[in-house]
C-alpha cells in the first residue's frame, strides 16, 4: 500500500487493496469457483500432451465436490533417475479463497551434493516459497502457472549445463578440488587389501576403498570422498572419479534435465470446463491473514 501512495499519490486500506488484488487475480485467471471445473480439461490436456504422466483428480460423486489432485510429469518422473535417490516431502498453506495443503515431493540434483541422516526439510520448503505468488491464485491457474515456471526451469538448466566442460558439476568439482588441496597433508599406510590408516600430526582415521568409508564418517554422511579417502585413492594411483557416485557428474545432471515438460495449448479449454462441471469444496476460512512460512518441524536443520 506504501508503494501505491508513492506511486499514485493516493492513500487506501488495507480492505480496498485486497479487494481490488481479488478483482484483478480474477479478470487474469477466471473466478476461484470456476476454476476447479478446468482440473479435468488441465488432466486430460497434460496426458495427451505428456504421455507418462500421472494426474489425479479425486471428485467426490455425491456432492461432485473437489477432493485433491495429484500431478506428476513424465518429465520429471523420466529425470528423477538421474537425480539423489532421495525425496523430500513437505507441505505448505494454499492462500486462496478455498485454503487446502499443498504437498510437493521435491529432488536434489547432483549440483547440491548430499547429506543424509539429517532432516533436510529445507529443501522442500524451499519449492514452498519458490511459488509462493503461485500458492495464492485459483487452484487451475496456480497448477498452470507453476507448471510452466518449472518447464522453464529444466529448459535453462539443460541449456546451461551444455557449457559445463568438468567431468562432475561445477559445484562438486569445485569441492573435490578442496578436498584434494586438504588430503596433501595427510600420510598413509596399508593395513589390508583397501584398508589404510591415515594420519596428521593429531588424528588418525581407517578408510575401506571396498566399503566407501572412512572414521570421520564424513564419506557416508555426503556420498562424497573426504580428504582422509581422497588421500588414499591418490596414494594407491587410482582414479578419484571412480570413487565418486555418478550422481554428482555433469552427465546425469545433463540426463535429470534432458525430458522436458511439453507445452500446453488451451484453445479448447474454456468448453472442456462448461462439459465437466466440479463444484468447489466446503471450507471456512479462518480468521486473520493465513501463514506464508511452513512451521520447521522439531529439532530440524538448516542445510548448509
């Protein structure tokens, strides 16, 4: 409202710029109401133009009332091969006028590297406030208009990734050079077949090549060789990108973003809608301005 004053020279309350934010929302994506009519048209319309996908809308038959939808695109279901094998799952307020929860499932590319044993709802929080503009619109429009900031997404970062000319992505190729420039003070000596001591001036550790582990447990925490183990394989002349899972290379970031989400045309959508009527649920508003930020949960982490 201040940047109305300084823009328009005009003073309004808090009730008419919500009003007038309602009023305009509803002339870009059509009225709330109507909007979940578009869910069968946008269902059909996304396996016809993405074959693989998997959407599902749930209609309760007595009241023929919405109930959920569920969408995933093959996309990114083809890409999640390429990607951590590890999901993150959260949840987060829709901010319309019919409320609801909105679940997401979220990967982890090989750029961000890894960390298990660790609550890492961060990650998924993160995609929250990513569409936080999105999570307040029509349900029909808020699904449209985060699907095409996602096709966006994967388009730049296949775009951008065909510059990369290292073997893992920059980020983890930048962190196994620092973990090379901090194994060069450590010395090694063969206990077995793959086992090593290693030691500095103050600590030593064990490292098993056969197993990926190291004491510090650092190797099994971020599924990424530490100093201790890069110290070893470099000492014993083996290939440190042996040693590295594939995730983390250039190659499977290129692949997790190589199946592009199609396109959508909605020219016959507006008398799809008309042929398969959805009424909306019955919600009660609570009263004051609904929650923006997902709660942390107890005892969680924020990732480094």
């Amino acid at each position: 409202m201040s940047n109305f004053k300084s823009t328009y020279g005009y003073e309004i309350s808090y009730k008419v710029a919500s009003r007038a934010k309602k009023r305009c929302v509803e002339k870009m994506y059509g009225s709330e109401c109507d909007s979940f009519s578009m869910l069968s048209w946008f269902r059909e319309a996304v396996l016809e133009t993405n074959p693989g996908s998997s959407v599902v809308l749930e209609v309760d038959e007595s009241t023929e009332r919405f109930k959920r939808v569920y969408v995933a695109y093959a996309g990114q279901i083809q890409g999640f091969k390429f990607s951590l094998p590890v999901l993150y799952v959260d949840g987060a307020f829709g901010k319309s006028k019919y409320k609801g929860q909105i679940l997401d499932a979220t990967g982890r590319n090989g750029n961000k590297g890894c960390r298990y044993g660790i609550m890492a709802n961060g990650i998924a929080e993160s995609f929250n406030n990513w569409i936080v503009a999105e999570r307040s619109l029509p349900p029909f429009a808020m699904l449209d208009q985060t699907r095409m900031k996602e096709m966006k997404m994967m388009s730049e970062r296949t775009v951008e990734s065909k510059s990369w000319t290292t073997k893992l992505t920059p980020k983890m190729e930048k962190r196994l050079k620092e973990q090379l420039d901090r194994s060069r003070v450590f010395r090694v000596t063969s206990s077995h077949e793959n086992v090593y001591e290693v030691r500095n001036d103050k600590y030593s550790y064990s490292v098993d090549l056969s197993t990926r582990t190291c004491s510090c447990v650092k190797w099994q925490i971020n599924c990424f060789p530490c100093a201790h183990a890069l110290a070893v394989i470099q000492g014993a002349r083996l290939d440190v990108y042996d040693f590295i899972d594939p995730y983390f290379t250039a190659e499977y970031y290129r692949m997790c973003y190589s199946f592009p989400i199609a396109p959508l045309s909605n020219v016959d959508a507006s008398c799809s809608s008309t042929e398969n009527f959805i009424l909306p649920p019955v919600t009660k508003r609570p009263a004051g301005m609904p929650k923006s930020k997902r709660i942390a949960s107890a005892g969680e982490k924020k990732l480094i």
